[in-house]
C-alpha cells in the first residue's frame, strides 16, 4: 500500500511538472539558460511536492482528522510556496513576494477554518459509527448509529446498521434453535420413554409369567415399538432433507393404493379412538379409482403415516379421517379430521421442525413436532407443494406435478 502511495505522487508529480513545462514551451517560448532554469524549477517543485505528499501521507495514516487538517494546509501551502518561488525567481519583487505569503498565509487559515468546519459533522459520526461498533463487538446485538445521511458517510452508516440487523436476527435465530433443539431434546425423552417403559413392563410380566393375556402383551410391545420406530424414521429423513440428501426413488405409483395401505396399518390406531378411515368417501370394500402418480412410494408412505397419525390424535372420539382425492389440474390429496382444526396464528409455521398447536403435550395428543416438517421435506423433494386446508375440521394437503411419462 505505502509503495503504491509513492508512485501514485511520483507520477502525479512527475506529470504536473511536465504539464508546466509544455505550457511555458508554448506561451513562453524561453531559451538557453531560462529554459534550463525553468527545468530545473518544475523539477525541484515536483520532487518537493512528492517528499510532502509521501511524508504527509504516512503521517496522518492513523488518523481521519490529521488527514482533513493535512489536506486544508497542504493545498494552500503548495500554492504558496509554488507562487513564493517564481516571484523571488523571475516576477515580483521581495516586497510583492512577502505580500503573496501574506496573502497566502490567509487563505491557508481560511481554508483550515472552513475543512474544520464541514469536516467536524463526519468526524463525529464516524465516532458514532466506532462506538456503535465497540458496543456491537461487545455483545450489545441493540447497537444502531441510526444516522440519517446522504453521503458516503450514511452508506456506511447504512451497511452498518444491516449488518446489525443481520448479526442480532442471526443471534435470535441462534437462540430459537437452542430453544428448539432443547425442546426436541425433551419432547424425544418423553416420546420413546413412555413405550419403551410399556414394553419392559411388558416383557417382566411375560418372563415372570404374570400377564394374563400373553398375546394381548405382545401386541402392545409390537404398537410400541412401531411408534418408537416412526419417530427415529422421522429422525432419519429429517436429517437427509437438513441435508438436502433426500433422493426418492421415482416410479409410477397410485396414490389410492399406498394411501390404502396406510391406513388399513393405521386401523388399530384408529379403533381405540373409535375413528373412522375413508378415503374420497370410499370404505374399504368400496376403493376409489386409482390416480397414478410418479413418486417414491416409501416417502409417499411415510406422509400419508405423518398425515394419518397427526388426523388421528386430533380427531374427537367417533369421528372420522377423510382423505380426499383430486385429480385436476393437478393430482392433489388433503387429509381432513373434524377436530377443532389449526388455529390461525400456527398455521404460517406448522410445517417448521419442533412446532406444535398446543401448549402442553400428553402421548395422546403430542409429539416432537417433526412430522408436517418431514411431510413437507419429502413432498418438496418430489417438486410438490404442501399447505393447511381450509375448515371445517383440520385439513393438510400436498399437491404432486402433473403424471408424465417415465
């Protein structure tokens, strides 16, 4: 940088001089000894000027102020002593030279009282704009210089101020993760603690031959473990979609046939609830007509769980879980219970990670708040879109692209 300095002057130096000396050449027209004079004059004057401005420079590197204070009395300066030189050299006398440095002397204090006073308003923002940055550095994330300027000055003061906004909205985003990775943390204790506590309660009374109804034991421990097994699924494509490494496994699949699957799996489920499983108002013996779509039918599986799963705790007892079939302008499937439904203020983040509609939690009704997120993921990985449904009853759809050939 000091190096690129010195030949920035240099060459302006160099080519000022050059430029007085064409001009005397041609308005002038000086010989022998006077040109030689006035070669010898520009050369001092500009190696002069280089010295100062290399000096002047590397004085005042460390300091805005000293700049401006430097930039008000070298002008001046070098016009003084420019003006000094040619009028002891060749133009005025002694009398007339003293008087232009008089004059010039004035001019240079006018000119340092005037760069003093424009200077002074940039000086102290750019002190507000040091402080804001010291208490931004020591953690105050409220640090604003909150300037109001139209120059380079309020540029700055502007890309300050986003890169607060910016660093506070990271450190609150921080902060919520945090708060969400404690929550799943302790929302995944309380979700595989509870079945796995059923089922080794389950296992001592088959080993110590108390359960009554063996089968009926195993069943439970067979229900347990297919919830402990859909929350580390969930888990699993979570992270691959975080990882954006989810890759389905394209085919042409019928959703009406995975959808039945599903929820025939789902059934039990169901039945403790006294819920009802129908598919576009079709029951079981009665299947709606297939609608074929290219998907991977294992992630297509695993939404239609997290849907089902989800309609079912919120139904009310003796109710009903509908899935609902539309077939244009684009394949397209809405899971509806007739539960209370989302409320408002939830439904622009239900499909977010760790999210849930109530405030408490119980195994009935609660879970880590990771299945819409894994529905979401996976659907968008077929190139879909997911949203809440419109009333009545709670309502969560996706749409898939139109069928194209494979």
């Amino acid at each position: 940088m000091k190096l690129r300095i010195a030949i920035s002057f240099a060459l302006l130096s160099a080519v000022c001089a050059l430029a007085a000396w064409l001009g005397t050449e041609l308005v002038m027209a000086p010989a022998g000894t006077e040109r030689t004079q006035l070669i010898a004059m520009f050369a001092a004057i500009a190696a002069a000027v280089f010295v100062l401005g290399v000096a002047l420079s590397a004085v005042t590197r460390t300091s805005l102020s000293g700049r401006i204070l430097a930039i008000a009395i070298a002008g001046p300066l070098v016009v003084a002593s420019v003006t000094a030189i040619g009028a002891w050299s060749m133009f005025f006398s002694s009398q007339d030279t003293q008087f232009v440095l008089i004059l010039t002397a004035l001019a240079t204090a006018l000119a340092v009282g005037l760069v003093q006073l424009l200077a002074a308003p940039i000086l102290r923002d750019m002190r507000r704009i040091a402080v804001a940055a010291q208490q931004l550095g020591r953690g105050d994330l409220s640090a604003r210089t909150s300037l109001q300027r139209k120059d380079e000055v309020g540029d700055l003061s502007q890309a300050f101020d986003a890169m607060a906004d910016r660093i506070s909205a990271d450190g609150a985003e921080r902060a919520e993760l945090e708060a969400e990775r404690r929550f799943l943390m302790s929302s995944l204790s309380h979700d595989a603690r509870t079945p796995l506590t059923a089922m080794r309660a389950a296992v001592e009374a088959l080993q110590d031959g108390l359960a009554p109804d063996p089968d009926r034991y195993l069943r439970s421990i067979e229900r347990d473990l297919t919830a402990i097994e859909s929350i580390v699924e969930n888990l699993f494509l979570l992270g691959q979609i975080d990882a954006k490494r989810v890759e389905p496994r394209v085919q042409s699949t019928n959703i009406v046939e995975v959808a039945s699957d599903v929820l025939s799996a789902l059934e039990p489920l169901a039945a403790r609830r006294n819920v009802e499983l129908v598919i576009d108002d079709h029951r079981n013996d009665d299947e709606p007509p297939p609608l074929i779509v290219n998907a991977d039918p294992h992630h297509l599986a695993r939404v239609f769980t997290n849907l089902l799963s989800n309609a079912i705790r919120h139904s009310p007892e003796h109710g009903r879980v509908a899935i609902e079939l539309s077939r244009t302008p684009m394949p397209q499937v809405i899971v509806r219970d007739q539960g209370a439904g989302f409320p408002a203020e939830f439904a622009s983040r239900a499909f977010q990670q760790f999210t849930r509609a109530e405030a408490d939690r119980s195994r009935a009704t609660g879970g880590a708040g990771l299945g819409l997120a894994v529905v979401k993921g996976l659907i968008e990985a077929h190139a879909g879109t997911v949203f809440i449904g419109d009333p009545p009853g709670g309502a969560v759809g996706f749409t898939l692209p139109e069928v194209r050939p494979l």
